[in-house]
C-alpha cells in the first residue's frame, strides 16, 4: 500500500528544533511546577466542602474526643514536653499529621477519578518526564495539605494549642513538607494498585484507621508497649506514627533523631516505587473499545 | 521531507487481545488525515500509544524524526492533542485552562495569557477568557480544546472523534476551523472518526479495522481502487460488508 501525496500547503522548514534545544531549562522546569501547584491550589479553593471537611475532622477530635478523654488518659512528661501537658496538646501533633494522611489519601483519590475520567492526561501528554510530573503532583498536594494544617493551627490557637515560642510554627514546616511528602507518596502508591475507583474507597478503610489507631497520635508509645508488645511492635514500624513524632518535635522546636531517617527513608520507598508503579493504563480506556 | 507523524510496525495488546497489529501509516506535515474505523477499531489505543500513555514496546513512533520512547520529551512538544473525552477543568475558567497547559509545556504565564487570547480570539471565545468553562456548549469547549492543544505551537495535532455528541452544525464548524488550521498554518492532522462524511476526496485516509490497517492513500484513489460510489462503500468493501455492526450502519451511512 502507497501513501500518496495530495498538493498541499508549500512544505515548511523542519520544526525540530537542534539538538542541543530538545531539553527544557531549569526556568521551564519551576514554570512547569507552579502550574501544577497552582491549578491544585484552584481546584482546593473551589472545592470548599473538602475545605471545611478537612477542619472540621480535627476540630471533632479536638473539641470533643480530646475533651472528653483528658480526665481519662494521663500524659505523664515525656519528650519534647517539660511539664505535663493537656491531652489536648498531646494529640495535636497527631491531629496534624491526620490532615495530611486524609489529604495524601484524598489526592490520590482524585487521582484515581481523574484517571478514569481522562484529567490525568492533560498532566501526562506534557513533554516533561513522567516522574517530575507525578513528583509535582504530590508536591502540589502536599503544599495543600500544609494550608490545612495552618489553618487548623489558627483554630487550635483559641484551644490553647501553640508552640513555646512563636519560631514552633517555622519549625513544624519542614516536618509538614516531610510528613505530608511521605503520606502523600502512600497514597500515590496505593492509587497505582488500584483498578477502579468503587475499589478504593474501601481500600481507604483498610489504610486510614488503622494507620491512625495504630500510632502514637492518641496515645504515648509507652503505654501501648506496657498493654500489647505486639501492638507497639506495629506501631513502632507504623510510618504514621513517625509522621506524628517528627511534627511533635518540630513543633516544640526540636529534632525526633529517629524518627527523621525513618521518615526519609519510607518517604524515599514509597516515591520511587509510586513512581515506577504509576500505570496510566490501568483503569482508562480499558473498558472502552478504540 | 520528514513525516509529522511515523507510524511503523505497531502491535499493541490486552492481555490475549491484540487491539493493533502491525499497524504502519505516516502523516505528512500540513495535511489532514483520517483515521477511519468503527468503535473497536483501536482507533483510541493508537492514540494512547502516540501520547505514550500507554507504552509502545513493539513498532516505532516518531513524530517529525523524534521516537515517542526513546526521546518523549522531544516528541510530545511537537504534538498536540484532543482527546475524545472532555479534559478541560470545568471549575477553572477558560483562560486558567490555557495558562495550566502552557505551563505543562514550560510556558510561563504572561506568555500564556497573551498566546491564550489571540487563540481565544481564533476560536471567537476572546470575550469568555474568564467564564467558567462548565459555561460553554460542547462545540464551544471543543473549540477552546483545539486552542489549548495549540498553545505550544505544535505542528501536529491529533484528534480523536472530536465530533462526538456535537450537532450538525456544530460538527461543520468544528471540522472548517480545523481544516482551516491545516491551510492556513500548514498543520498536520490526525482526525480519527467513524463518520464517513467528515471525508473529503483530498484527504488522506487510514482504514483501520479489528486492529489491521486495511488501506491507506486518498479518499478519491481509494474509492476508485474498489469501484464503489463514496468512501462509505469502500470501506463496507474493504472490510467486508457483513462485518458492519448496526450501530456502525448508523455511523457510516
């Protein structure tokens, strides 16, 4: 079979550009990013519901559950506190770190949704590599779930909930890019392996409690060893749980030396393996004939 | 002259169904070709290949010289695309759209904006820029569609049943814009359907059936090659009349 030719407009010079123009620059690499982070930032603003849903979940434990179990559950002193502390105070942290787990799980929700309903590919026919663009994703969710934890400290303000000194709210952002990068990988991870979106909510359930109670943010480590050995092996290995200590530190201005290298290293486990798991394939398309 | 797009020896399966097989076509630049097959053809499978979201890993495609795996980068700034489903942000405004395209392709947004409203002003939307996009009709989003793929200023363009769900007159528009593009700015196109009147006898078609490319070359040539009377006989004949399903009756006649 022959192609033919038909008389077309006068062929125009080739429009490769030379070799050595074929990358993008630094420059078009940070513009790439803020699109990314920007259009997130748009879509979360117009999304107010999951705004104020995602205030609200801490807000409950804070007000009520933390209110209700502070006669019940004593804090004796353990680090970064110095004195004894509210329950309130204690599980802050851990409310802190619950935002950004719901957040990282909701991110990759939408993900998923965007995948089966074809948003995915604006973001995937870019010329950029796949792995800055999926990288920038998670960066843009997780500048997000930052947002809402700020928000929530702004609250928790007239709860009695702040830092020593003022620098806490510096010092708990990096711990927040951290934690929020390292659930948000999870999440991403756990989008990959999902076929269909009625799977992943109940997936949601299998990761999210479970991540949750099975941590220090409700109550000291210590405790839990004292009741199960095997419970406190879990959350020992919980990254949840090294989440909610690295935030603690960080928010009483100090370094958790242990549970920063254990947070790197499952923030570094769960990007690559995101990344190399990501498979815009599945799900899309496949029902459909083409 | 190099090719706008290359295919060359394209196999592409799902598990035990083989969607392509050895499929092999070139789009010139500056031209309009159609990518004619029914629903189940793998007309959209091709499509997934060409913009690499689904690997291609037996055949090549290049796209003016440069492979979709082995220099993606280089590939897909060349390419822009319309996919069949709706891929604009309904919540973000018609230029926010563009400005989010044109930083996927490392366009910052001042250049963005000025490229996005004189596009916006070739698809008649220039007073919309800042409306929602859930605002606009289908043949409208279309249309904005079409400008958001050209933002990069690829010189190919594929479209995958950009027609689906328009009316009539809706569907005239949008093929004269894009056939427009072709001659007035030497883009190459890749429109793939399954209407059989969005043909014209200069055009270069594919047939593209169960996966098999049946026939390539000019509408006219083709249809002269099989003695029919349109291209719509032709491609009963070259794909065999009792293999029509009725709902490709409908689209075909």
């Amino acid at each position: 079979m022959t192609m033919s030719r038909t008389s077309g407009p006068a062929p125009h010079p080739d429009p490769l550009p030379a070799s050595g123009e074929r990358g993008f620059t630094p420059r078009q690499y940070l513009i790439c990013l803020w699109g990314v982070v920007w259009r997130e930032g748009l879509r979360f603003l117009h999304q107010r519901e999951r705004f104020v849903s995602a205030l609200v979940r801490p807000l409950v434990w804070l007000f009520i559950f933390a209110a209700g179990f502070r006669q019940v559950l004593g804090v004796s002193i353990i680090p970064p506190y110095e004195t004894y502390v509210l329950y309130e105070v204690y599980i802050a942290p851990g409310l802190m770190a619950m935002i950004q787990l719901f957040n990282g799980m909701q991110s990759s929700l939408s993900m998923v949704y965007d995948r089966e309903t074809g948003n995915m590919r604006t973001l995937l026919v870019s010329p950029f590599p796949r792995w800055f663009l999926l990288g920038a994703k998670l960066l843009a969710g997780v500048a997000v779930s930052i947002l809402q934890v700020y928000a929530f400290l702004l609250i928790a303000y007239f709860w009695e909930i702040e830092p020593p000194t003022k620098w806490g709210y510096l010092t708990v952002l990096p711990a927040l890019a951290l934690g929020g990068l390292m659930l948000g990988a999870l999440g991403m991870l756990l989008s990959s392996l999902i076929k269909q979106l009625e799977n992943f909510a109940g997936v949601m359930n299998f990761v999210i409690f479970p991540m949750f109670f099975a941590s220090s943010a409700l109550y000291p480590l210590w405790r839990v060893k004292e009741s199960s050995p095997l419970l406190y092996y879990v959350c020992s290995i919980n990254p949840f749980t090294h989440a909610v200590e690295l935030i603690r530190f960080a928010f009483y201005q100090q370094v958790d030396w242990v549970s920063l290298p254990v947070a790197l290293g499952y923030t570094s486990v769960f990007l690559v393996a995101a990344i190399i798991a990501y498979d815009p394939a599945r799900g899309m398309l496949m029902r459909k004939g083409g | 002259m190099i090719d706008a797009l290359s295919i060359s020896h394209l196999s592409h399966s799902y598990g035990q169904r083989k969607a392509l097989d050895d499929v092999s076509f070139a789009v010139a630049p500056g031209s309009f070709t159609v990518l004619l097959g029914l629903n189940g053809a793998g007309k959209s499978t091709l499509f997934s290949l060409v913009t690499r979201l689904y690997a291609a890993r037996n055949g090549e495609i290049d796209i003016f010289g440069a492979n979709v795996m082995r220099e993606p980068g280089a590939a897909l700034r060349r390419l822009g695309v319309v996919f069949q489903a709706r891929t604009l942000d309904l919540e973000l405004s018609l230029m926010q759209n563009l400005v989010y395209h044109a930083a996927l392709h490392g366009i910052g947004p001042l250049e963005a904006r000025r490229r996005g409203m004189e596009a916006l002003k070739r698809a008649g939307l220039a007073e919309r820029a800042n409306d929602k996009t859930r605002t606009l009709s289908g043949g409208q989003m279309r249309r904005v569609e079409i400008a958001r793929a050209l933002l990069h200023e690829p010189k190919l363009l594929l479209l995958d049943e950009p027609t689906v769900g328009l009316d009539i007159r809706a569907r005239a528009d949008l093929l004269s814009h894009v056939r427009g593009l072709v001659r007035d700015e030497a883009l190459g196109v890749l429109w793939t359907t399954h209407l059989i009147d969005e043909i014209e006898n200069d055009d270069q078609v594919v047939i593209l059936h169960h996966g098999k490319v049946l026939a390539t070359g000019r509408a006219a040539d083709i249809v002269a090659e099989n003695n029919a009377e349109n291209i719509g006989a032709a491609f009963a004949q070259i794909t065999g009349a009792d293999s029509l399903s009725p709902q490709a009756g409908r689209g075909l006649w």
